[in-house]
C-alpha cells in the first residue's frame, strides 16, 4: 500500500470535510464515512442524530462560521440558520469533489492496527458489515454526540407529563407549551433554549446550575462577539501576561459590555469569569431580570414532579430538560488502541490535540471541547495535519510530540475547554500560515485586533491566496467592526505595552510604523 493510498475519514460533518479537502489537496485520496445519506454532521437539521432544531440561529457570525474557500455570499444573515449551514457544507462537499468515493449511509463499526496501516470496519444501510485497510485514518466524528446525564437521585422518578430529556434531542417549544420547564446546566445550548421557552409559551423556565456563568451578549454594539474577544492580539496577550491580569481584563469588557450578572438578578459562580466560566446568549438575562426565567442552583433530588435544590429550595415541575454535555465517544476504536490513548468520557492523549506518536497514521479533527467558533480552528488543523503527512512540513519528533503529551497530561482533571483564539495561533504557526505583520503595511490592525476570519490564513504559506488580503479587509470591516485601518489610541497603547512585557520586536516594529504613520 502506497504512502498516498486511500485515507479513512471518519465523519461527514464540518472537521470530516475540511480534513477531507487538503487531503485531496496534498495528493490523497480520501474516503468519507458518515451513518447518514447525506453530509453536514449535526447541520443536518431534524436528522434523528442531529442536535440543531428547526429555526435554531448559529452561535458565531457568518464570517467564522465558513471555510476560507467558501465565504457566505452578500446577504446572508449574521447568525444563518441551522438549514443554511447544513446547505453550505454539502455544497462546500461536492464543489470539493470529495463525495466521489464517499461511504454514506455507512456507519464506521471498528478501526484496528494493519500490517499496513488501519483496517476499518463498517455497516452499510443495508446491514452488511464490511472492512477495508487504509494507509491513514482521520477521526472526525464529532466531540458532541453522546449526551452526559448527570447522576442526579432520583432523577429517573421523574413523573412530570413532559418527561426528562437533553438539550440533544430538543425539536422547538411547540411541546412545552403551558408546562413550567426546568433547564439543568448553563451552556450555550442551555440558556438558548431556556430563553425560546421564556419567550415562546413556557409558563414557568427555571434554570439550575452547579455553576452559573458570566452571559456576553452574542452582539456587542451590532458586532459579534468572536470579532471583539477572539483576535491574535488576545492570543498573544494570553502567553505574555499573568492569569490574574487576563481574568481581570477579560471580566472588564464582559462588565462594560454586557454587564454583570447581579445587575440582572442573576447568580454569579465566581468573579473571575475564568472560574466562574462564560457562555452568551442575547436575551438570557434581560428575562432573568424580567422574572422570566428564575436560576437556581443544583439539584439534590427529584421526587415526583417535585424538584429539590442544594440550597433546600423546590419547585414543581412539568418538564426537566439536561443541558449537560456531552461524553467524548469513540467505540469504534480497538481497545489497545484505546489503551494508547488512556481515551475516557473527558479525555485523550494527543500532541496538539490530533496525534500520537504510537499510532503514526491515525490522527484527530475537531475532538476537542472548545469557546468561540470552530470551524476556522479545525481548518487550520486540518491543513496542519495533511501537511505533515503529505511532507510539505515536517511532523513533529517523537520527543516533541511525547512532551505535548506530557503538557496534556499534566492538565488531566481541570478544565478541557479550549479558546478559539489560541488554537487558531498554535496550528498557523505549525502549519506555517500566520501572517508575518510586518510584512503586510495597511493591515497591522486587521491582523491583530480583527476578526480571526478564515481569509488571513490563506495570506501565507501552503495554499496562499491572492485574494485573501482583500477578503480579510471585508472580513474585518464587516459589521462595522474595525472601520479604519490605523489603530486607535487605545489600541496602540495596549499593543505598546504588549511588545513590551513580550520584548515582541515585531510588535515594536508594528507600533513604531503605526506612531510615525500617525504623527
């Protein structure tokens, strides 16, 4: 079996299909698994596997939710529906011509070590097993598949008429109608939906949480807000400052922006938001505040339709609804495998969140918990990944890969969650992308304190573009974001102080152009 024989990937949503594009780029030839007939992951809307509802809104803009290949075109919504995406990617899919040899309707059962590489077994949706070797394996299967159900007493007594259920399987308000709803767990998915059965005839929506978060609002001043929080001057600033000095900027802007959550009536974990952790929505505590919806913290019990808190408090419900995460799910691996991997429900041993020096040709898209949009990050891994095994870059040494294994390790049991910023940063620079600052004049504050939009890695490097300078412009000026290309006072300033504390000399090269270009 050659080097460039056939690769597996495992998955047909977005990581699937844009680990699936470089490959064929890099001269692969990949071969796309996926259970449904159709691909897209969980934007196949009303798809029995999929978790986006009908008339659910994306949770990052146009301009992040989009490969660097494919921008939306003029006119598309700022937060698209979860049917245009699902739309966008199958496009995306047969203009990339990676559906030719696709398995769909095929569900990957089994992947075990070959003499020459990877045998993959699977079952077609006819019910014949099959099994192939393959030189190399993707896993792109998708970190939120398998709900987490909490170990709650008496939970499974529930006698409420709307039964208990998780946000994953949430198909609209339509059968909460009249029903008091209590929401346990405060993430994206659970405010959104807490907040649709407020506003859209739920009589009564408790939210309970062992942790209530900071809320930003998705729009700050009508700007998203991945464009304001997201950006390579915050990636650089969180490798040169304190932790304490990162949490107390970070809580300023949400404080100044979106307000406090005892402003609203609202509970508040910790004041370091990252303690206390952050999740957005646009309307959660403006109905808080309107006694709309009422937190609560944990549950110690169920009885009945009877629900009681830790803090010996209760409420009657009709419904319970788990907004409770998901396990990280890979049954299909072998168990030596698994073993390789010390694979559990919240982790696994990877350098750089994609591959392991015991298993050579086996590597991982889009399996790690993240804030902030996704699919520039897995873009950006994606074509990391295709690199190295195509030889355009260098893989990483086995010390090299054995000490980020280490570093991972090392983070076992504390929070897994990684910030998009930071990972857009770590696999550009591996994958040789990053735009060198001074080498584009003009767009020094687009590059730092814009958008992280696919467009500016396509600048430099493998699969530069001549039209990604112009792309970034747009990207950064959308939604009046940045509306000149100097930076402002205050922003020199912050980036002064920066190149200082960092001793950065591009950063000084970049404010000495902009304070002559300005004087």
């Amino acid at each position: 079996m050659t080097d460039r024989a056939g690769v597996a990937v495992v998955g047909g949503g977005p990581a699937g299909l844009i680990a699936a594009r470089y490959l064929a780029t890099e001269g692969f030839h990949p071969v796309v698994f996926d259970a449904a007939l159709r691909v897209g992951g969980h934007w196949r809307v009303g798809d029995p596997d999929s978790s986006v509802w009908p008339g659910m809104r994306t949770n990052t803009s146009r301009i992040t939710t989009a490969f660097s290949d494919r921008p939306h075109p003029a006119g598309t919504a700022a937060y698209p529906t979860g049917d245009a995406i699902g739309a966008y990617l199958q496009q995306f899919a047969a203009d990339a011509g990676i559906l030719r040899d696709a398995r769909l309707g095929c569900r990957v059962e089994s992947i075990s070590r070959h003499a020459d590489g990877w045998l993959v077994g699977w079952r077609d949706d006819q019910g014949t097993v099959h099994t192939a070797p393959f030189a190399r394996v993707i896993v792109a299967s998708g970190r939120y598949r398998r709900p987490s159900i909490p170990t709650v007493p008496g939970l499974s007594t529930f006698t409420g008429p709307g039964g208990t259920s998780h946000v994953a399987s949430y198909r609209g308000p339509a059968p909460f109608q009249g029903q008091r709803v209590l929401v346990a767990g405060h993430s994206i998915s659970a405010v959104e939906i807490a907040s649709e059965l407020a506003l859209k005839g739920a009589s009564r929506v408790i939210v309970a949480s062992r942790r209530h978060r900071y809320v930003l609002q998705k729009l700050l001043a009508g700007v998203p807000i991945e464009h304001r929080v997201y950006t390579r001057y915050a990636a650089l600033a969180a490798q040169a400052y304190p932790a304490d000095v990162l949490a107390a900027t970070f809580r300023e802007l949400i404080v100044r922006t979106s307000g406090h959550p005892h402003q609203f009536g609202a509970p508040c974990h910790a004041e370091d938001p990252y303690e206390a952790g952050f999740t957005q929505n646009q309307y959660y505590l403006p109905l808080v505040a309107e006694g709309r919806i009422h937190p609560r913290p944990w549950i110690a019990g169920v009885d009945g339709h009877r629900v009681t808190f830790t803090d010996g408090t209760h409420e009657d419900v009709d419904a319970i609804m788990l907004g409770t995460g998901y396990t990280l799910d890979l049954p299909f691996l072998a168990p030596d495998i698994r073993a390789t991997l010390d694979l559990d429900a919240s982790h696994i041993d990877l350098h750089a969140l994609s591959i392991h020096p015991d298993l050579p040709g086996l590597a991982f898209v889009g399996m790690f918990e993240q804030s902030g949009p996704y699919f520039t990050p897995m873009e950006l891994q994606a074509r990391w990944i295709a690199y190295c095994w195509s030889g355009r870059i260098p893989t990483p040494t086995d010390a090299e890969m054995r000490d980020g294994i280490a570093g991972y390790r090392a983070a076992r049991g504390g929070p897994q969650v990684q910030r998009m910023h930071l990972v857009c940063d770590r696999f550009a620079r591996a994958a040789g992308v990053e735009p060198t600052l001074t080498r584009w004049p003009g767009l020094e504050r687009a590059l730092l304190f814009g958008v992280q939009s696919p467009a500016r890695f396509r600048m430099e490097g493998p699969d530069a573009r001549a039209d990604a300078p112009e792309q970034l412009r747009s990207d950064v000026a959308a939604f009046g974001a940045l509306d000149a290309p100097n930076l402002s006072d205050a922003e020199l300033s912050q980036l002064g102080a920066l190149a200082r504390v960092s001793q950065d000399e591009a950063l000084h090269a970049v404010v000495r152009h902009q304070t002559r270009h300005q004087a």
